[in-house]
C-alpha cells in the first residue's frame, strides 16, 4: 500500500518535472520561424518544370558534348595549378550524378569554431539522434555529408562511392582510408530536398593535420571545385593563422565569388571587443585573399540557443536573415548555374578537341617518309609555340587566351595517349550522327542559351521535336577538303 501510494505521488511529479525542463528549453532556445519565412521551405516548387529542364540538359550533354569528352579523352587531361578553373578542375569529366546533384554547402574553418552546431541550428537537429557531435576539443573527424533521403539514416562512405546515381565515385581515388573517414547522414527534410551540407574535419595548426593518413587537402580541394556555396567559419578566440589555413585559402583562390567569411559566435563578446576581434580578423586574412572586393563576412551566433544578454540581438538576427537570404539565392538559381556549369564546361572540351586536333594535324604534316614519329612529335610537344599550335587557335576561332590550358599538361597528355590513337576533326562525322565539333558548337551557342532562356522567362522546356528527330538534316562538314 505504501509502494503504491508513493508511486502515485512520484508520477505527477515525475511529469511536472518534464513539463518544467521542456518550458525552461522553450526559453532558452531560439525562435526559428525566420529559417522557415527566409528559405521559403512552405512554399511548393514547380517539380514537373525542373524535371522537364534537367532531362533536357542531360539529353544536350549526352548528346553533344559527352562524345567529344570521350573520342578526345578529355578525362585525361590534366593541369598543374591546383584549380585550373573556378569550379571545376580541368580533367575532369561531368557525370549525370552531378549534373542532378543539388547545390553543395561546405563548411570549413579550424576546429571547434561552430561548423556542426550551424548545421545542426538550420536543420533544427537538437535533440534528436541524428544531430552532429559538438564539443569544446576537435569533435568532427571525418567528412559529413548530409543530403535528403526517404528516411533517416547512416551511409557509409564505401557505399556513397559505389553509388553510381550519386555524384560521390570519384572519392574513389583518394583510398579507402579516406572512405573509412567518409559518412552520409540522409534525413526526410525539407531544406535538404534543394541543398546538400557537408561538415569538414577543423584545421588543425600542427603536424597532426599531416597524419591523417589520407590526402586531407586534395579531398578539401575535390569538395571546394564542387560546392555552390563555401562557409568558412571563424571564433573570436582563434584567429591565428597558421600554414593550414594559409594553404586552405590558396586552394580557394579563385572561387571568392562563393566564398561567405563568418565570424561566429560573437554574442561571447562585448560590443567593443567584437569591433576590434572583425578588424583583426580582416588584417590577418588580407594577404590571402588577393580581391578587389572581400568576401562578405556575416557576424552573429549560429546555433540553437538564445543570445546572450546585452549584446546587439538585432544585429545579430540580421546577419542571420541576410546569410539565409545568401543560401536561399543559391538554391533558387540551381538550375541557372548547372545550365552554366555544362555550357563551361562544353567550352572548354571544345578547347581541348580543337588543341589535339592541331597537334595531330601538325604531326602528320611534318612527317616524311624517313621522319623518325617519336622524334617528331616530341619536338612539336617539348615547343608548341614554335609550330603556333595554340596561337592558331586564338586567330581561327572566337576562344579567349585566358581560357587556353596550361601547355605542359599536354606534354603529360600526349605522354599517355598517342598521338596516332587521335583523328582529326575532319574525320569525326558521320551520316546518322554528325559531326562532333558541329553538335558541340551548337550546344554551346544555341541549345544552353535557349533552355536558359526558357527557364528565366517561365516556359516550359520540353524537347523541341528537331531534338528527338532531327529534323531530317544531313550533316555538314566544314572541315572536308573539296
């Protein structure tokens, strides 16, 4: 009878006592209706058009600029910057994982600066089994990927590379100590069904960065050429820096368009102290960042909790409302900058084609019946300016010097690949399918231009009929001799 008694005092007050934790949680924890308002995750998008729009891009890809890719092997090519162009390096071929891939946010910055706590802030994972780990020591080892899903759940990094309908297999390449370093977290979330996140191990300023045992910045350098948007965070108490970080923004250098400097956690400081801490933040990152116009820097508190008293709330809550307004741009433009993204790189599998096809056809007019092949064509590669292959280029057709590759990368190229395992362009045609270099100019010039275009004015971009049949055209082909 005691027992029972005693439980039935216990119980309410056990209840009581829940109900009193989840008030004092309510006020401590931050209003987030303003994600919801800013990224517009009630609205409805039109599903059909943007499914319509990607088959079409993926169709002119397959179509026009992947048989180019393949019979010139532009796979294989590659430079000796570390980014040889914004957003992409040069050698590397698109896939449909990444043509249907949604706009990627990376997040990077020493440790313990706040990268986890701000994703777990905008997806609103407190509490809940799938949030990131935080702490105060370096929490975050390995490479986290958070993207959409039917369901929660954990993916393993060997299993994100074998996907193939996933934009991750090249990971491949950097060895499966690195895959052991690489996870997927998909979760049935709004914000994630327009944007992929991906959490990055701190920068660590000793040599324990080096002991990684895997490529720790060529894997950084494959997710800064792939991402839409770079976050790269900053505390108030760590503003040194070291080699990492002075190599981590070489690496970025020439994708400051993306780049978004935030200096996180500033409600720990006073209003004073936070004006000094944002000018000693901008002079020990000017020598990095060799721009006319710098990055833009956000300064506030990304993550759940409320601010803390007497510090500038309304300061704090507007950097926050133009951060969201900065992601929710890039969400919306996500279709535009695919659109871009394969017109560039069309452009420059089209450079690529055009710089084999004048190596190949000077070797075979300098070479004579008692010409030795090697010979030959090691003196045309050792000095391509000597035979103006690339100056040829620039006088015969409308491409830019700023866009030419770096000319070792084709002494390394043609050191792979035979110079006799190449036809010239002339050859590339044929009745049913055209000619290659054709197909490739009229996609660059004509067909992305259109799509792009019935995007902004609202059209529905279906496949014209001349797309599915032809329209009857035979192929032209300039370059035959007559």
């Amino acid at each position: 009878m005691k027992v029972l008694v005693s439980l039935c005092i216990f119980v309410p007050l056990l209840a009581l006592a829940t109900a009193e934790e989840e008030a004092v949680l309510e006020s401590i924890l931050r209003d987030r209706s303003h994600i919801e308002e800013t990224l517009r995750l009630a609205a409805d998008e039109k599903a059909g058009d943007y499914a319509a729009a990607l088959q079409r891009l993926r169709k002119i890809y397959h179509n026009s600029i992947r048989p180019m890719e393949q019979a010139y092997k532009y796979n294989e090519l590659r430079q000796h910057e570390i980014s040889a162009y914004p957003g992409r390096t040069l050698g590397d071929s698109a896939t449909d994982g990444e043509i249907t891939s949604k706009p990627m946010v990376l997040f990077l910055g020493p440790w313990s600066v706040g990268k986890s706590s701000m994703i777990n802030y905008l997806l609103g994972l407190l509490d809940t089994p799938y949030q990131l780990y935080t702490g105060a020591e370096p929490t975050t080892s390995e490479f986290t990927v958070i993207m959409h899903g039917e369901k929660i759940r954990t993916v393993e990094g060997i299993v994100m590379a074998a996907d193939s309908s996933r934009s991750f297999s090249p990971l491949e390449k950097f060895g499966q100590n690195f895959l052991e370093k690489l996870v997927g977290i998909e979760m049935p979330h709004k914000l994630l069904e327009r944007v992929t996140f991906v959490d990055t191990p701190g920068i660590i300023e000793n040599r324990k960065q080096q002991e990684r045992g895997y490529p720790f910045n060529d894997v950084c350098q494959w997710f800064i050429d792939r991402a839409d948007l770079i976050f790269v965070v900053f505390d108030p108490t760590k503003l040194d820096v070291g080699l990492e970080l002075e190599m981590l923004f070489r690496q970025l250098k020439g994708r400051e368009s993306q780049i978004r400097i935030i200096l996180n956690k500033a409600d720990s400081l006073a209003t004073q102290d936070l004006m000094r801490v944002y000018g000693a933040l901008f002079w020990s990152l000017a020598p990095l960042i060799n721009v006319t116009e710098p990055p833009r820097v956000y300064v506030s508190s990304f993550w759940p909790y409320d601010y803390a008293p007497d510090t500038s709330r309304e300061l704090f809550k507007r950097e926050e409302i133009s951060l969201l307004e900065d992601l929710n741009q890039v969400i919306e433009n996500r279709l535009e900058n695919k659109i871009a993204f394969i017109r560039q790189h069309g452009i420059r599998v089209r450079i690529h084609a055009l710089l084999v096809d004048r190596y190949v056809q000077t070797f075979k007019e300098k070479m004579s019946f008692f010409s030795d092949p090697e010979l030959v064509f090691k003196e045309i590669v050792d000095d391509p300016d000597k035979f103006f292959i690339f100056k040829s280029i620039l006088a015969k057709t409308n491409v830019s010097k700023f866009d030419l590759p770096n000319r070792d990368a084709y002494r390394d190229f043609f050191g792979i690949n035979p110079v006799s395992s190449f036809k010239q362009l002339s050859a590339q045609c044929s009745y049913m399918g055209g000619c290659l270099l054709e197909k490739i100019e009229r996609a660059i010039t004509h067909e992305l231009p259109s799509l792009l275009g019935s995007i902004n004015s609202g059209k529905n971009p279906t496949l014209s009929s001349c797309e599915v049949t032809g329209c009857g055209e035979k192929p032209k082909n300039r370059y035959r001799r007559n």
